[in-house]
C-alpha cells in the first residue's frame, strides 16, 4: 500500500485525475476497478472517481508495485547544465525563449525517465527547466505526487520563439483557460516568399490532417474531418531582390501547422519549409527549416493567481530571429 498525502500543487483535481499522474502505469480501466472495488481511497474511506480533492487529504493505493514506476530523482536534474534562455520569470511561470531545432518535450509525452530508469531524452526544452528549478530549490522532484513544472504552450522543434511554462499546478490551470479563453495574444514572425497582394488580411478556410504523413491540408469548403481556421497576418516589409516579405501574424485559431499551410495555400510558403514548400533555393541561402518564430506575447485581463501579468507584454531578443537579417524593419 501507497499512502499519498495532497499538498498544494495536487489539491483541487479529481481523484481519477491525480491517479492516472501519480500511478503513470496504471490503465484506465484497471483504476476505475480499483476505486469501485475500495483499493484506492480517500481518507481511509470509499472515495469516487470525480471527487474533489482538497489540501491535507490523503489517498491511499492497494495497488501492485509495478505501477508506480520510477520517480525522477532529484539528482539526476542537478547532473545537467541548464541551458534556458529566459525572457521572464515570477514565481508562478517562466517565459522561455526557445531556440530553432530543440525539442519541447521528448515524444513519449513524459520526456524524463523510461520504466528502467533510463533517461530517455534530456536536451529537452522541459528538462531543462525542471533541471533550472531543482537547482534553485523551487522544485522538489520527490516531494510532488502529482505535479511537475509543465509546459502550457508548445511550438514545433524548428519553431522558435516563446514558450509558457507553469511552475506551480495553479498557475498550470489558469494560464490554460486564458488559452482557451483567447486571453493569451502569441504574435509569430515569419518570411515567405514573394509579395503579398495586401498589406494585411485574416484568412479564414478549412484544414484537414493526414495522420500518415504528418501533414495537414488547407481547402476552401467545410468537408469531413475538416475544422476552419482564421490567421491574420500584416506584411512588416518586402525584400524585393530576394522576392521575400517579413509577416507578423496571430492565430485565431490554433491548428496543426496552421500558419506553414495556410501560407503556403495562398501561395507565399515561408523561407526554408520543406515541408508546405520547395526549397532547393533555400538550402543554398542558409535555410534548412521554416523561417518561423513566436515573437511576442500579450496577457489579457483575467482575476486569476497570475493577475499581476494582466496587460503586459513580452518580446523575445530580435538577434534572436535569425532570418530577420534578410529585412531592415526593426520590428521590436
């Protein structure tokens, strides 16, 4: 038996919820037994699945060893160098400037440790900050049940520019509703090729996504399996002896490369994408992934436990974008 005592950062979580994080190998179905059948309970007593839990609760697990797997060791996070560029931080969240190339998070989702214990994938944007936390004592890997710092954005891998991460469960849950609730502005830098027909414009069509091939598709008509998408963009400048134009752009919505696609539909794909692209001539001039960059951030109102942040803005270091050497625009 495991007896788990609720601190801050997991108080406020369904029951189901704060298992499936604390007990990362057990399935679905196997927890849903277990607290029907009183294995797993909450104050020593029968507990349901969507029952709330609060500060100095306990839960206690009749469950076999095995699903509990391994915790990350303190330890293991103060072996590394943390290598985190940051663009702000409080202590509730910490704004990271994300370089071109590393990844967010490791594939499996957790993107620390495997069943062995084997770190499976360290130069990861996530543990990199956890490692950064735990060496300033704000992260107890061992003292958490539940929670770890977390990421509340995530951009692709040759994506740069900001990223959100939470410190604190709390702040996990507040920043993700001003996500939801569009209180969050994510403005992205991008150069596309050739000259756009205005100088700003919202595009609102249709995508689809290929699961085989990684990619989505952008059409005009609502079709099966397609969800619209709405991307403004406002043309900063134009390169004309490169045939290059500097957008900035907001995402309406946010879809599965929503601003190489819906470019690249409208016939501007952005410099050095592959994928929504072709680009023969871009690997000549330096450019080996898409010229994409999430620049700036905007907190809208809210009364949360990040209020403090309401109305600010935040901007990443413009040597920073480095295909902004095709464009004189100082655009920060």
């Amino acid at each position: 038996m495991r007896e788990f005592i609720i601190n801050a950062n997991d108080a406020g979580q369904r029951l189901d919820k704060f298992v499936q994080k604390a007990v990362k190998g057990i399935p679905v179905s196997l927890m849903y037994k277990a607290i029907r059948l009183k294995k797993i309970k909450v104050n020593r007593k029968r507990a349901e699945q969507k029952q709330m839990l609060c500060l100095g609760d306990t839960v206690q697990m009749f469950l076999p060893e095995e699903l509990f797997g391994e915790k990350i060791e303190k330890n293991e996070l103060l072996t590394i160098k943390p290598s985190i560029n940051i663009v702000y931080e409080d202590e509730n969240i910490i704004l990271c400037n994300k370089p071109a190339g590393i990844l967010v998070h490791s594939g499996d989702g957790d993107g620390r440790v495997s069943g062995d214990g084997a770190v499976e994938d360290r130069n990861t944007l996530i543990y990199h900050i956890q490692a950064y936390l735990a060496q300033k004592g704000e992260y107890e890997p061992l003292l958490e049940s539940s929670f770890a710092p977390a990421l509340c954005n995530r951009i692709d891998r040759n994506t740069g520019g900001i990223v959100i991460s939470a410190k604190n469960a709390q702040a996990l849950r507040d920043i993700n509703a001003r996500i939801r609730d569009n209180k969050i502005t994510k403005l992205y830098l991008c150069a596309v090729h050739g000259k756009l027909p205005k100088n700003s414009d919202m595009l609102e069509d249709f995508l689809i996504k290929d699961a085989k091939t990684n990619t989505v598709k952008v059409i005009k008509q609502q079709a099966r399996g397609a969800k619209k998408i709405i991307t403004r963009y406002r043309v900063l400048e134009y390169n004309k002896s490169k045939d290059l134009s500097l957008v900035e752009i907001e995402l309406v919505t946010g879809r599965t490369h929503q601003i190489r696609a819906h470019m690249s539909f409208i016939g501007h794909p952005l410099l050095g994408d592959g994928k929504y692209g072709s680009i023969e001539n871009d690997k000549r001039m330096g450019y080996k992934h898409q010229a994409l960059y999430s620049y700036k951030l905007r907190f809208g109102n809210a009364e949360d436990s990040i209020a403090e942040l309401n109305g600010k803005e935040f901007s990443v270091d413009p040597q920073t974008i480095y295909f902004l050497q095709e464009f004189d625009t100082k655009i920060i």
